[in-house]
C-alpha cells in the first residue's frame, strides 16, 4: 500500500542518495527488479544493480542541487508528485510516477522533467 507517509519516506532516501552518491542509499530505495525510466518513452534502466550503476554514470555532484515537491496525487498503486529541481545555473520542473512495493521500495520509478527558460538578458 502506496501512502503519502510512505512517499515522503521514500523521497526523503530518493535526496539522501542524491547528495551522497552513496551505492547503498541508491540501492535500499529499489526493489531487485525495479525499473527506472528516466523519461517516459525511453528504455528503462532494469535491476538494482544496473540503476546503481546508471545513477552513478550521470551523477550530480553531491549539495549541487536543491529539491522541492508537493503531492499531485497518491492512491494504494501509485504516486505522483511534481517538484522543481535547482542547480546552480539551471531550474527544472519535474513529475515523479513512484510505484512503491509493500516494503515502501520502488518497484517502477518514471520521470518528466522541463527545463526552465534562461532568465531574459538585460
């Protein structure tokens, strides 16, 4: 069962491991057979152990980025949250599907992202 405790749960590890890099925090946050999908019509990364190895490839430095989100919705299957991601020098708006198993582990993970316009000069 999918709730918003749980959710919270969830994204409060999904920034941990952000920010640490760390292979264990990445891995704890997915099921075996997890599937992350880092847009939606691209091939997932499937298995913990080839999202760990992913996550680390493209990593972001840890402290880079600042995250913010709120709940659009969260039923017994599914979550989804919009959030916005700072960095430094570049803002996106993202939407998060989280499918959580029963352990609160992500078993399907799918995210959006748009890249907000660069501030006009002058």
């Amino acid at each position: 069962m999918t709730d918003l405790s749980r959710v919270t749960a969830w994204i409060d590890g999904y920034v941990q491991a952000w920010n640490s890099n760390d292979p264990a925090h990445i891995g704890a946050l997915f099921t075996e057979d997890a599937e992350y999908y880092t847009a939606p019509f691209r091939p997932p990364w499937r298995g913990r152990g080839r999202i760990v190895e992913s996550w680390l490839a493209d990593r972001d430095e840890p402290g880079e980025t600042v995250f913010d989100w709120r709940p659009v919705t969260v039923t017994d299957e599914v979550a989804i949250v919009q959030g916005t991601t700072a960095y430094p020098d570049r803002t996106y708006s993202n939407l998060w599907v989280i499918r959580l198993d029963t352990d609160g582990r992500c078993r399907e993970f799918t995210e959006w992202w748009m890249e907000h316009p660069a501030p006009a000069a002058g």
